[in-house]
C-alpha cells in the first residue's frame, strides 16, 4: 500500500464513512491533522495530493466543492460533498 492510499484509506475510515453513516452531507478535511494522525514529517504535499486526486473522489464516492488555504500546507483545507 502506497502512502497516498494510507492517506485516502485513513480518511475513508475517520471521516468519509461516520460522516455518511450519521446522515451528513459535507465532509471537511485539513491536511495538517491527516499528516499527524498517520504520524508523517514533511509531507503536506503528499497528504494534499491524496486528497485533491480523482481517486479519492471515485474510491470514497465523494465531490470536491472547496480547497481553502495555502497550496500543499498543514492548513489546506479540502470540502467534499457525500454522494
């Protein structure tokens, strides 16, 4: 398993699925808390490309509807809608 399909995994299970069991419609992710969690240095990028990809839209049958703050940073937040 690749590090990108840590990142997607990770937040398939903490975010994507408690979100569409509890009947929610929006998700949002910060790169920042992704990183710490999966317990990586250094890759903001990493994490913010997993997440920005297709793949993670198509694999967790979200839409991306929003990428806010700084390009591949701790603080990028992305918004998905639940499909």
């Amino acid at each position: 398993m690749s590090f990108a399909d840590d990142v997607r995994e990770h937040c398939r299970v903490h975010y994507v699925e408690p979100a569409r069991t509890g009947g929610e419609t929006t998700i949002t992710i910060r790169a920042g808390d992704v990183h710490s969690a999966l317990g990586y240095k250094n890759r903001h990028p990493l994490v913010c490309s997993a997440l920005g990809a297709t793949t993670f839209e198509e694999s967790c049958r979200v839409e991306r509807i929003a990428i806010d703050g700084p390009l591949n940073g701790a603080n990028t937040v992305f918004t998905f809608r639940i499909l």
